[in-house]
C-alpha cells in the first residue's frame, strides 16, 4: 500500500509537470504568433511609408522633368524666335537692296515691301505655330510617357514589396516551424524521461518488495524450524518423565500379576495341603515355593525386558517421528519458498513485459505525433506557397491590365508607343 502511493504520488508530480510543459509550450507559441503579427505589422506601416514616399520622389521627379522640358522648350523657342527676327531682318534688307536697283515708283516698292512683310510675318507666324504645336505634342507626350513610367516604377515597388511581405511571412512561419519542432522534441524527451522515472521506481519498489517478501519468508522459515526444534528438545526433555510413566504402568501390572500369582499359589499350596499327606506337607512347600520364585524371576525377567523394549522402541519412534517433522517441514519450506521465488519471477516478467508495452505505445505515439506535425507543417508550406503564387499571379494581373489600359489610352490619344522615350537625368551638381 505505501508502494501504491509512491507511486501514485510520482504519477501526480510527472501529471504536473507534464501539464506546466505544455502550458509554457503553449504561451512560446502564442508568443511566436504574437511576434509574427507585430513583424508584419510592423512591415505593412514600413511599407505605407515607403510607398508613400516613393510616389512623392516619383512625383518630384515628374515635376522636375516637366519644368526641365518646358524650360529646354522655352529655351528652343526663343532661340527660334531670335532666328526668326535675324531672318527677317536680312530677308527685309535684301530686299531693299533688291528695290533700290529696280526702277519703279515709291509707291509699288513700298507696296511691295508691304506685301513681303505680310508674306514673311504670316510664314514665321506658321513656322512658330508649328514648333509650338511640336513643343506641346512632346510635352504632353513626356509627360504621358513619365505617368508610364511612373506607373511602370510602382508596379516594381509593389513586386519588391510583396516578395519582401511573403518572405517575411515564409521566415515567421519557419521560425513557427521550427519552435514547434523543437517543441515535439522536448516533449519527447521529457515523455521518455517521464516513463524512464516511473518504470525505475516501479523497479525499485519491487525489489524492495521481493526482498521483504523473501526476508520475511526466510523468517518465517527460521521461526519455524525453530519453533520445531523447541518442540523436539522438549519432547526429549519430557521423554525420560514419560518413559517413568510407562515403566510405573508396567511395573504395576507386574506387581498385580505377582498378586495374582501369590493368590494362585495360595490356592494351589492349600489344595496341595488338603489334599496330600501331612508328611509330604514340606515338601510340597518347598516344591511350591521354588516354583513360585522361578515364575516370578521369569516374570521380573519379562519386566525388565518389557521396560528395555519399551524404552528403545519409544527412543526409535520419537527420533522417527521427529525426523519426519524435520523432513516435513523442509519440504514444505522449499515448497513455499519455490513458490515465493516462481511468484516473484512472474511479477517480474509481467512488468517487464508491461514496461515493454508502455514503451512501444509511447514511440508510437511519437511517432504518430510527429508524422501529424510534420504533416501540418507541410500542409501550411502548401498553403503559403499557394498563397504566394495567387498573391503574385493577382499582382501581374492586375499591373498587366493596368499597363494595357495606359497604353490602349496612350494609342487613343496619338501618343503611340513611350517605352523608348529618354528623360534628361537629375543635376547632381
């Protein structure tokens, strides 16, 4: 029974502890899922930032190229108008060299004169029309191939952000892997520690048990054998009492066989004397009385006889008897004492095979429990990477469908294609 609560006590403690292990396995892994929501928090208000950051650089620079195109444009349209005025000037001097040789009157020259400068002012007027149309058709048309670009320099940010979230997300749910692996394996270890713990107490009590039982036996057989040699030593004490008693038994009936003889004889000797002459009186006294003392010492002869026999024969049947005491009990005491050691042998074997049995079951169990982790893990890998695949197949699409509809507007517009259009760098200076 104190074995029972040994071990029922132990049972208590592993019970517990098992139960703290898994509660702190519990608490790492809500701590895990704990940290991987602030770390892609946490990466989704960085990347709110960077794109927020991003789109003013990219406006910046649009703005920038936009003022360094209206600026080259201004530039080019007063270079053109310059030109134009020298033109006109030559244009307008030559032709008065040209007039000043012909001969006719004032007023055809000046008419003339006036004419030309109509034609010229009206043709630079076309000419500066034109350019500025030209100007207005490249700077609307950079300004559209900058929104493409623009949009094409997004759609980058966005793939160099979406990988960087999913392989945020793959290392946090690695990490998770890994801790829960790690997990399976402490509490192996601590289930087979556990079983090792119980089963050596298990051990230990029953051998404690098998050599109490096997003290307590050898005991009792000591007690025994002793209490039988206690029996025996005083069965030989008493024996000369009890041999007094039967030689007093049988000197008794000697002494009433002698009686019985003495009345027999008295009888005899007075028939005898009744019977016979008086003179043979003595000599029939005589004859009676030697016959008498022949018989009695024949009878004493008996009684001695009788008194040695029945000491001997109750010498032998008291070491027989006690012999086979001995030899009876011996045999009985190794019978117990085999069926003690055959009991304990077989304690011994179920327990071993009990031992053996909770072992098998505790490695299948892991295993079993290893083969579902590892199938969980795989299945939320599957799951991830499915995630993953949509996620990027869903960008592209989209980003796809976006650069289609630009384009298609583009086209709509007369723009045409703008993937080959070139912008005038940053000035580092």
């Amino acid at each position: 029974r104190q074995h029972q609560k040994q071990l029922i006590a132990l049972e208590n403690r592993l019970k517990a502890e098992m139960d703290e292990h898994r509660l702190r396995l519990q608490k790492e892994l809500e701590t895990q899922a704990n940290n991987t929501y602030i770390e892609l928090e946490r990466l989704a208000k960085r990347h709110v930032a960077q794109t927020d950051k991003e789109m003013k650089s990219v406006a910046a620079e649009e703005r920038r190229i936009q003022q360094q195109i209206v600026a080259q444009q201004k530039k080019e349209l007063t270079s053109f108008l310059e030109n134009q005025k020298k033109e006109y000037r030559l244009c307008k001097d030559k032709i008065k060299e040209e007039m000043s040789e012909d001969p006719s009157s004032k007023e055809e020259k000046v008419e003339r004169l006036s004419r030309y400068k109509e034609t010229m002012q009206r043709s630079q007027a076309e000419e500066e029309a034109h350019l500025l149309a030209q100007q207005r058709m490249v700077y609307d048309r950079s300004c559209r191939a900058l929104k493409r670009r623009s949009l094409l320099r997004r759609h980058e940010f966005e793939q160099e952000q979406l990988r960087e979230e999913l392989n945020k997300k793959r290392t946090q749910k690695e990490m998770e892997h890994a801790l829960m692996i790690r997990q399976d394996e402490s509490t192996q270890d601590l289930e087979h520690r556990q079983l090792q713990m119980l089963q050596k107490l298990r051990v230990e009590l029953m051998r404690l048990q098998h050599q109490t039982e096997l003290e307590n036996q050898e005991e009792y057989n000591s007690r025994r054998q002793t209490e039988l040699h206690r029996k025996h030593t005083l069965e030989q004490r008493q024996q000369p009492r009890n041999l007094k008693t039967l030689e007093m038994q049988i000197k008794k009936q000697f002494q009433d066989t002698c009686k019985v003889q003495n009345k027999q004889y008295k009888a005899l000797r007075n028939h005898q004397l009744e019977v016979s002459p008086k003179g043979d009186h003595k000599t029939i006294l005589k004859n009676l009385k030697e016959e008498q003392t022949r018989k009695l010492a024949i009878l004493a002869e008996q009684y001695e006889q009788s008194i040695n026999e029945m000491m001997a024969s109750q010498a032998m049947r008291l070491e027989a008897e006690q012999d086979s005491e001995c030899l009876a009990l011996k045999q009985q005491l190794k019978q117990e004492m085999e069926l003690l050691d055959a009991y304990q042998k077989k304690t011994k074997s179920q327990m071993e095979a009990q031992h053996e049995r909770e072992q098998q079951k505790l490695e299948q169990k892991v295993s079993i429990r290893r083969a579902h982790l590892e199938q969980k893990i795989e299945e939320e890998l599957a799951a991830l990477q499915k995630e993953r695949t949509e996620k990027i197949k869903h960008l592209f699409e989209r980003q796809d469908r976006e650069i289609s509809t630009f384009d298609s507007e583009s086209r709509s517009l007369g723009f045409g294609s703008l993937g080959s259009l070139d912008f005038p760098k940053e000035d580092n200076r």
